[in-house]
C-alpha cells in the first residue's frame, strides 16, 4: 500500500486521519481492528487500522476507494486528495 497520493495515510493512526480527513462518517471497531469511512460527493474512503504489535495503537495498513455514485471502485490516491481537508 505505499503507493503515491497515500502518504500521510498508510501508517497513520486515526488521530492523524482525523486532523487530516475531519470526523469519520463511520467508525467501525472489531477487535483490535478498526475501519474509518469517509465520504464526499467524489468518493467513499475505507481505512482499515490494525496493530502493528500486539497492545500496539492501530495504524492504517489499507485503503478502498470507491464512488460515491455507483460504488465502482476509483483511484485510491484520487480519493484520498479529494477528501484531504483543505
């Protein structure tokens, strides 16, 4: 996952994604994995967090990107800029 457009966001833990993306539209906590969903009119952005370590603080280690439209899947580092606050 460390492709360009998603740095910044692999290896970040949901405090940073929240400075950078603002409240997440779901918070979903399974265990110790955690999955932060954000969303504009462009995209929908999934980001799974799991621990590096155990007793570690989750970090993201996955994004999925998709339309907001249709649900088709979309360019990852795309919908990570269109969402980024500004």
């Amino acid at each position: 996952m460390n492709m360009p457009g998603l740095e910044g966001v692999i290896g970040a833990d949901a405090e940073a994604l929240q400075r950078t993306f603002g409240t997440a539209r779901l918070d979903v906590r399974e265990g110790d994995a955690r999955k932060l969903q954000y969303s504009g009119e462009a995209c929908v952005l999934d980001i799974y967090l799991y621990p590096p370590r155990p007793d570690a603080e989750p970090t993201a280690t996955y994004v999925d990107a998709r339309r907001s439209s249709d649900g088709l899947d979309v360019d990852r580092a795309a919908c990570v800029a269109a969402l980024r606050r500004r």
